[in-house]
C-alpha cells in the first residue's frame, strides 16, 4: 500500500532493525487521533516538535516524556541552527533519540511521536530522504539501532500540542530553565486537559 502524504493517517516504524538498503515495513493505523493519547501502562511516550523562524537560521527543539498516566515526567529544549523547518524538525528527532540515551533509556518501551511526516517516513525509508537530511537522519537511524524496543510514530498535529506548545516559549525565550520540575501554568493547563478522566479524578 503506499504511503500518502498527508496528517489524516498515522504510521510507525516498527522497532525491528532497518536494513540500510532495504526500507523498513511501515503500517498504517486507520483510526485518526487528533488529540494526544496516553500509552500503555510501562510504556513512556516522549512527543517532540521544531520552532523555526525563517529567514534566520535560529529554531528551537523541544521534546517532551509522559507516562500511561499522562503525568509529565522528562523532557529536554534546546536552541539549535537549521537551514529549514524540515531540517530543524529532523534534528528535533535526532535530539529526542540523543536524549534517551543520554537517560540510559535505551532497553526501555518508548513512544517517540513526531507531526513531521516527512521525517517519519525518511527515517524509515533511505528512497525518502532528501538529501540535505541524511546524515541527520542517519545518525538518527544509528541510534535508534541501540534502542530495540523504540516506536517512532508520526502523529497528527493536535496531537503533539504539548510540545508544539513547549518548543515555541523556549523559542520566544519563555521557558525557565526548572522547567520540568516547576511546570509553567500555561503548560501545566495543556497537561492537565489532555490527562485521561481516571487520572483527574485521582488527582
């Protein structure tokens, strides 16, 4: 089946090793999730997203870890140099797999979700990748070898609001630098309105 160009579909890369040469299979959910969706229980999804401001070469990454409750627990943010918002939003995957390693998360069940597409579909896919992205991509792709229990899905905008959100106040130099332990209110109400019911109630 080939794989369309478009937000209405999700697909993921399979945590199996991809052959250099040979694409790997990438499947398509058909059920369209607009909003941000919680994993299993074990399982850590980390959403990541680029801010470029065109026409400098100025873009921040941000990415952003939550657990099957949907409680925050990790992230990262960055300024970064890109010639594009599609190179910036390859570095932000980049930056995502360099961070989880650097945790030592490598053998962990994790959720990389990305609204870039076309990063999603090159890293899968050598055929896909402009050229200007390979050696990010690949050194994404090598990383991604040492982590086997890794999922990198491509998700749909309103999806990845938390780290669209996140990724813009680093850009506009909004972000304190405690971040993660004292969340700023205006991503403490993102959170908290894309918390599963089970866990409002608890709270």
């Amino acid at each position: 089946m080939a794989i369309m160009e478009t937000h209405s579909r999700h697909i993921f890369i399979s945590s199996k090793p991809c052959s250099s040469l040979q694409p790997c299979p990438v499947s398509h959910l058909h059920t369209v999730n607009h909003r941000w969706r919680p994993p299993d229980p074990g399982v850590m999804k980390l959403n990541v997203d680029a801010s470029y401001l065109s026409p400098t070469d100025e873009a921040s990454v941000a990415g952003v870890c939550q657990d099957s409750t949907g409680h925050l627990i990790d992230g990262f943010a960055s300024s970064i140099r890109a010639s594009s918002a599609l190179q910036a939003e390859a570095i932000a995957l980049n930056s995502a797999l360099k961070f989880l390693l650097q945790r030592g998360l490598e053998t962990d069940r994790i959720i990389v979700e990305s609204d870039s597409l076309v990063c999603v579909e090159a890293i899968c896919d050598p055929e896909k990748r402009p050229w200007e992205l390979r050696p990010i991509l690949d050194e994404t792709l090598t990383m991604k070898l040492r982590c086997p229990n890794l999922q990198i899905i491509h998700c749909h905008r309103g999806a990845n609001a938390l780290a669209d959100c996140l990724v813009k106040a680093h850009r506009a130099s909004l972000l304190p630098p405690n971040w993660v332990s004292q969340l700023p209110i205006f991503l403490q109400d993102l959170v908290l309105s894309k918390l599963p019911v089970n866990s409002l109630i608890c709270a």
